[in-house]
C-alpha cells in the first residue's frame, strides 16, 4: 500500500501571494537572526483540512468527498490582513495573517472535517480558525528572540491585503524536501456559482 501526505485547501491569486511575499521580506528583514521557517508565497493556501497520510487507493472517496462538498456552497469571498500568532504573540510558534469569511468558508470546512472523519481521518480537536501561516517558529529559540520576534509582531500593522473569490476546493499532495514542502494539486472541484 503506498501513502502520500495530502490536505483540502483554498489557493488565492498571484496579488494576495505577491503581498505575502512583500509582508515575509520585510519580517524576514526585522528578525534576520531568528530561526524561523518562512512560507514562499507560491505555497501559502487555506487549509480546510489536513489529512496527513493518506492511502492512495483512498484518493477516489476523497475526490468524492471535496466534488460532494464542493456541490453544496455557493461561490463566497474572503479578505486576507492583520497579522497574529499562535499560539499568542506573547508566545509565538505559527506566525499568521487572518482571513475574514463568511460563514459559508466555516460551513464548507465543517462538511469537508465532518466527512473526512466519517473516511477515518483524524478529527481536528481545535475549532476552525481561517488563518493564512506565513513562518513557523523553531522550537530552538531563546527566550530573548521569543521576546523579538512578540515585539516585532506587536510593532508591524498589516492592514488588508486584498479579496478574492473562493470558487474551487483543492487536493494537494505535499511532498517534504529538504528546501521546503512542495504541493502538488490533484484534484479541484467548482463551487456553485
């Protein structure tokens, strides 16, 4: 049986993923020497979903699955801006940009979870929070660059990035390297427009 690590996600256009870009610089430029893993823009997306290891001969129910609930939502839009941290920014180890949706993105989201776990894949044990992560923080910072890195945060205002319509769901394959993960779509299903 061969395995492939996959998620549900929602991809935005080359504007939003330019302005992320131009948002990681300049925090990359703040906090030059502090460890963290920056998202390129290319790879930034919604998680809907992740679905860690998945069987490939699970892939058709999956397809299924994202088609079925895909079928059932209206074409919505979502607003990407303002920057967080999870789990604070007091305590930074995912550094975030937020998106503003309708509750269609939170109705999508909970057919997509509630269906994947009826497959067998894990429940999500967090509630949904739509965020956009644009760094993870390594886990080898010191207290004083957990300080920075809150500071820094605390200090950068980002205000809106832009809209976008949301009119697909998507399949992705990530495949991890040693340069950083890349994704591969292997499905996508239209929204109802």
């Amino acid at each position: 049986m061969s395995a492939i690590r996959a998620f549900i996600a929602i991809d935005f256009p080359s504007e939003i993923h330019q302005r992320l870009d131009h948002l990681t610089g300049e925090l990359r430029s703040r906090l030059p020497d502090v460890s963290i893993r920056w998202v390129p823009g290319m790879n930034i997306h919604l998680t809907l979903k992740f679905l860690g290891d998945v069987s490939t001969t699970n892939l058709e129910m999956l397809y299924a699955i994202v088609r079925s609930e895909a079928e059932k939502h209206p074409v919505f839009e979502i607003g990407v801006g303002e920057l967080g941290a999870f789990p604070t920014i007091k305590r930074p180890r995912v550094i975030w940009v937020g998106v503003e949706a309708p509750a269609e993105l939170s109705a999508l989201q909970g057919g997509i979870e509630n269906e994947t776990t009826r497959l067998g894949y894990a429940p999500e044990r967090r509630p949904f929070s739509p965020h956009l992560t644009v760094g993870r923080v390594s886990r080898n910072v010191t207290s004083n660059q957990v300080h920075q890195i809150s500071d820094v945060l605390s200090d950068c205002k980002v205000g809106f990035l832009g809209a976008t319509r949301v009119e697909s769901v998507n399949l992705y394959r990530s495949d991890l390297q040693p340069s950083g993960a890349k994704y591969t779509r292997l499905y996508s299903a239209e929204l109802i427009q």
